[in-house]
C-alpha cells in the first residue's frame, strides 16, 4: 500500500478483495475490522467484547458500547452486580427448597392411623372405571375420546391435541418457506 494509505483493509462484499485506506477509514465499511493494526499494517478486529472502539492495542477498549461500562480498557455490564445477585438469591432459595423436602421426608410420623386413613382416601379418589374398578392406567387412557371424569376432560384434552396439529403445521410450513424463499443472493 502506499505511504498515504498504508493500512490494508478486507472489503465485506468480497470475498479475497483488499482496499489500502488510512488509519480513520478502518472501520468506515466494516466496523467489525475498526483497529488500524500498526504491527500488521492491516485492520483488524478489537477482540474486547462489547467493545465500540478500540483503544491503543487490539486488546484495550476505548469507548465501550451503550449499557457497558470501561474499567482497565474492559467492557463490563452495567446491571452484572443486579443478575449476581439476583442468581445468589435463586440459588438460596433452591438450596433453602432442597433442605425443606429433605427434612419434610426425614421428619417421624406422629400418628400412624390417620396417615393411613389418608393414603386410603387418596388412593379411593382416583379415577376409577366403572365397568371394572379398576384405576385407569396413567398412560394409555384416552381421555380425547373416552368418558372418564366428564365431557370437560374430554374437550378440554381435545382442544389441547388440535393446539398441538395447528403448532406442528405452522412450524412444518414456515421450515418449508424457509428453505424455499430464504435462499440469500450470493455476493460477488
């Protein structure tokens, strides 16, 4: 490149086209390549994340994008000590959840009749099919096209498996208009 334009820069339209530009013009097509690399005489990428523009190396910010904050040529979030301890507090309330269930099954029965008598009157209030009995198995009852605890359940469950068609059919045709009409034009 020549003395008034030394640095190379990567065109984004093009695939192995190079332009030579100044030290100001790095970043004027491709903002990705935005840091006049003066090693390399090339531009190149800032590799600090959430960085707007590169400070004196690849590896230092200067001006950080909205919402982050520069501390020692970094970009940090603004709201990261929010999300700490906002997660801080979900992870005491899941240790604090944990410790209770386990206490609660380690904790002594104090009156063995009437734990029985209300495992017995959970058991009798299951559904039960009247022909025989018998509980309905949990798995394999049809409860779209079968009278097992009113006509509700059954319109209720049928709704949810029409829901389930008319979700699987526009997830289906918009992966089909996808690979129709979402070909890009390849560039030159």
């Amino acid at each position: 490149c020549p003395a008034g334009c030394p640095f190379l820069r990567m065109e984004p339209d093009g695939v192995c086209k190079f332009t030579c530009v100044r030290a100001d013009q790095c970043g004027a097509d491709d903002p990705l390549k935005s840091f006049p690399d003066r090693d390399a005489m090339q531009c190149g990428p800032c590799t600090v994340s959430a960085c707007q523009a590169c400070g004196t190396s690849s590896n230092s910010c200067g001006v950080c994008q909205e919402g982050f904050i520069l501390d020692g040529g970094e970009c940090h979030d603004k709201s990261r000590w929010f999300w700490r301890s906002f997660y801080f507090v979900c992870f005491c309330g899941v240790v604090y959840g944990m410790m209770y269930v386990v206490l609660v099954f380690l904790r002594p029965i104090t009156n063995k009749e009437v734990c029985h008598q209300a495992l017995s009157f959970r058991i009798a209030s299951r559904m039960h099919n009247p022909a025989t009995g018998e509980e309905y198995p949990l798995i394999g009852t049809d409860v779209c096209n079968s009278y097992v605890a009113g006509v509700g359940v059954m319109l209720h469950f049928s709704w949810q498996w029409w829901m389930m068609i008319f979700s699987l059919a526009v997830a289906v045709s918009l992966l089909a208009m996808g690979t129709v009409f979402g070909k890009r034009v390849a560039l030159l």
